[in-house]
C-alpha cells in the first residue's frame, strides 16, 4: 500500500518533473504550488474515506451473516433499487416489443382468476379429465376470451375439447389433426396467421382460439349446433356423424350443471355415460378411453 505521504508527494513530483523537461502548460507553476500545500490533505481524507467505506461494507456483511431477520430487507431494497435501474433502461426498448402479445394475454404459466362459475367448471374438467388444476383454468379462461370473440358458448368450446382430445394438449390423430380440438395444421394452418396468433396447434390457447373460429364458422354454414358439430367432425356428407354430436351435446349439458354448482352430479352423470356408452350406441364400440375423439374425429376437416 502507498502511505498518505507519499501520495501526497505523486503530483507535486510529477509537475515539478514536467516542467524541468520542459513539458509546461498553462498555470503550472500554480498547480504545483496547490498540490504541494494540500495535496497531503486530500490524500489522507482519500484514504479515510476508502477506510471507512471499508469498515462499514464489513460491518453490513457481518450484520446480514449474524441477525437472519435483516436479510429479507436488504433484499428488497436491493431489488428495488436494481428494479428502478432496470425501468429506465428499458425505456428505449418499449418500441422494438410493439409485435409482443399484450402484458395481459393468458398464457402457458399464468396463474388465471376466474369466477364462480368457471372454477366450477375448471373443478369438473380436472377431476373428470385428470388434468392439472392450473392446466384447466388456462383452457376455460382462453375459452371465455374465444366465444366472446366468435360468438360461440365458452362451455360448447370446452365440450368439444372434451370429446376431441380428453383435455390433452398433445393429441393427435393419425392423420395429423393435433391439440385440444385437433385442428388440422395441413387444412387450416393458414387461420394462425390470419389471425396473428401466437404459437401453432400443439399450443393450448392458439389451438382452442383457431378451433373456436372453426367451430363458429361450421355453426354458421350449418344453421344448428348439431349440424355444425357433424360439419366439425367431418360427416357433413355422412349418413351419420358416429355418436359425436350427441356426445358433445351431452357433454355440454354436464358442464351447464357444473357450471351451476352441481358438480358432483356432472361427475356422475359423466361416469353414468362412460359405463354406458358401448351398449347404448352413444359410443363407438372401439373407444376404450372415455371421451375420446371417435374414428370419424380424425378424418380430415371439411371446413
């Protein structure tokens, strides 16, 4: 370490050598005379300060180490203050996100409110389904978004998910329809574009938000939810749909009852028509898993 008085010494020497070399400048002569008379001075409080600065950095260390309470609020100050830093750094970039989604899009990961009636919705689905709580509430919150946008009933959106793809994101056909409503990317990939979506069929939210358009569309050219779901399906020419209809219609009823508090008995009623299914002919005597998109489901959309 360089002693105060040396450092005191630095400036005046270097001056003092300058100008013997002939290296001058103007007010040299006064430089030399200030650094000689107080440049001990500024050095030894320098070195006080560093000093203390020093002693009080240790001191908060041992502190932190020692007393376990005081962490979290350094923590915080700590945060906050990089958090204000961070702010006003990204001011500039405000303009490059212009193309993101919007802060408040549902998305994979948000924790998503929904009312009374969505959660008990969300409630029937996870326990009739066996999928996750937070899973769920995803897809009822992007199938209210959805309906509200193509004029389609949210628990319609959600019946058709249901006996499309037992709530499994990643379903797909043998023929490539894939997702919740096994969209057929081939036929209607275009519809993610159209509608600056974000993300493809294999996506939850971008899958029931191009599935819902379908599905609205299909109604429309139908004139009837039941025709509309044979045109979904692909039996628009087909002497009869499967079953498919009937099973999303029936589907659709148990989430209405859920919807309005009676959740126990949509789980029955759902458990009722699995064990029935075969041998009323509401199912197709290959499914083997409840709910499961039926042989026609995976032919190609025709809408």
């Amino acid at each position: 370490m360089i002693e105060s008085n040396a450092i005191g010494d630095v400036v005046p020497a270097a001056l003092t050598k300058a100008s013997r070399s002939g290296i001058g400048f103007p007010g040299a002569e006064l430089a030399e005379t200030f650094a000689r008379k107080y440049g001990t001075t500024i050095a030894l409080a320098l070195r006080a300060t560093l000093e203390v600065v020093g002693f009080v950095s240790v001191a908060a260390l041992l502190t932190l180490g020692a007393v376990p309470a005081s962490r979290e609020p350094f923590a915080n100050t700590m945060a906050a203050l990089w958090s204000s830093v961070g702010d006003e750094s990204m001011d500039d970039e405000v303009a490059d996100d212009a193309d993101e989604p919007p802060a408040n899009a549902t998305k994979i990961g948000d924790t998503v409110a929904l009312d009374s009636r969505e959660t008990n919705v969300a409630i029937y689905l996870a326990r009739r389904y066996h999928v996750a709580d937070e899973a769920v509430r995803l897809m009822v919150a992007t199938a209210q978004s959805a309906g509200k946008e193509h004029q389609v009933d949210p628990l319609l959106i959600l019946a058709v998910v249901a006996v499309e793809s037992s709530m499994n994101p990643f379903a797909q056909s043998p023929v490539g329809a894939t997702g919740l409503m096994q969209v057929m990317p081939a036929v209607h990939g275009g519809k993610f574009v159209e509608g600056n979506i974000n993300g493809g069929a294999l996506d939850p939210v971008a899958n029931i938000q191009v599935g819902t358009r379908i599905l609205s569309d299909v109604i429309r050219r139908g004139g009837s939810i039941e025709r509309g779901l044979q045109l979904y399906v692909g039996a628009g020419n087909a002497p009869d749909d499967g079953g498919y209809a009937v099973r999303v219609l029936a589907e659709f009823a148990r989430l209405r009852q859920a919807a309005g508090g009676q959740i126990t008995a949509a789980l029955a009623a759902g458990m009722r028509a699995d064990i029935h299914a075969p041998t009323e002919g509401t199912e197709p005597a290959s499914n083997t898993t409840p709910n499961t998109p039926a042989a026609l489901a995976h032919k190609p959309r025709s809408a």
